[in-house]
C-alpha cells in the first residue's frame, strides 16, 4: 500500500505516475520540480508477477516502453538501487 503522505505530496506537486507500477513508487524527488520515483527492480517484477512477462521481456519492456517515455518535465524518474 502506497504511503499516504507520500500520495498526497506528489498530489500536491502534480506529479505524474506510472500505471501499473503502484508496488515500485518509492518516493519524490526534492527541489523546484519534484517528480514521483520509482524501483527500477520492483517495475521489472511488477511486469513479470502482473503482466506474466518473462525476465527478459519485462526488461525489454520496461527500458524500451516506459524508461523511454518522455511525457514532460512531470515524467516519473526510475532508479537502480545498491547496497
């Protein structure tokens, strides 16, 4: 479930949202144009557990379909995590 806070800042900041990536939103951005952010990682899984893609075609989609949309200075961010 997505934070309530957190839904209500990027409601506050008009920020655009990825469909079908609920369970890979992890924050927004700080600074003059906060943009929602999403877990690369977690929008892959979210592909292969909801849309039954394989691995490989998730990633395919997802770089190509969704990291390569540009739909204006709202456009969500996506971002690789490291331990």
């Amino acid at each position: 479930m997505i934070d309530e806070e957190l839904m209500e800042q990027l409601k506050e900041n008009n920020c655009l949202l990825a469909d079908g990536y609920e369970s890979a939103l992890i924050g927004i951005t700080e600074g003059v144009n906060p943009v929602a952010v999403y877990d690369t990682e977690l929008c892959i899984k979210c592909l292969m557990e909801e849309d039954n893609m394989s691995e490989e075609d998730a990633v395919d989609f997802f770089y190509y379909n969704t990291v390569g949309s540009y739909v204006g200075e709202k456009t969500p961010i996506y971002i690789r995590t490291y331990e």
